[in-house]
C-alpha cells in the first residue's frame, strides 16, 4: 500500500514538474531505494520509508527552510517520545535513520521541484 501511494505522487510529480523532475527521479529513486537495504532491522528499513515520505511531502507542502526543519523536528521528537512510552526505548541509533530518512525525502523533493 505504501509503495502505491509513493508510487503515485511520484507520477503526480512528474506530470506536476515535467522531465527534470524524471531525470532527478532516475538517480535518487534508487539512492532512495538501496539505502534502506543497508540497515539491519526490518523496523529501521520501515522508518527509513515512512520518514523518508514525510521529509519529501513536508517539503511539498511547505517552504524549504520551514520544511527541513519541520522534518527533523519530527524524526527526533519521534524517539523522544519513546521516553515516555512503556516498553518502549529510545535510542540515538534511530534518532539518526530517521533524520537521514527525512533529509533523503527532502533531498528528493527539493530535486524534484528543480531546486539545488
């Protein structure tokens, strides 16, 4: 389901942006989908996907600045949270897959709209 949804705003993108948009996609689709293999844990490669999408629609819906900050923000008040929670641990480890996750997303929706 969530690979549809991805796969669907990624189409919505390039008809929205045009070709460069698709030559972006081309190089970081990959880089995006290769990355996650690397992490051990089935939930880390989980987070890598959920907040990877957050960094990248977060950054369609607001300005640069405002969305990257809004998107680490997010990745680490996530495991601060945890603190909190029962049965749960918060750990620095996934403070920072899901802060390269959302950077990854950011990156991939700043070279989608065509910006450096």
């Amino acid at each position: 389901m969530l690979g549809g949804a991805v796969l669907a705003a990624l189409v919505w993108l390039v008809r929205r942006e045009g070709r460069r948009a698709a030559v972006h996609l081309v190089w970081l689709g990959p880089l995006a989908l290769l990355l996650p293999s690397l992490y051990p844990l089935p939930e880390e490669r989980v987070h890598f996907a959920l907040f990877g999408a957050m960094g990248f629609l977060t950054l369609q819906a607001l300005p640069r600045g405002s969305g990257i900050v809004l998107a680490l923000s997010i990745a680490g008040l996530d495991e601060m949270l945890q603190w909190f929670l029962p049965d749960r641990i918060a750990d620095w480890r996934d403070v920072g897959v899901n802060a390269l996750s959302a950077l990854v997303g950011c990156l991939l929706a700043l070279r989608a709209r065509g910006r450096p």
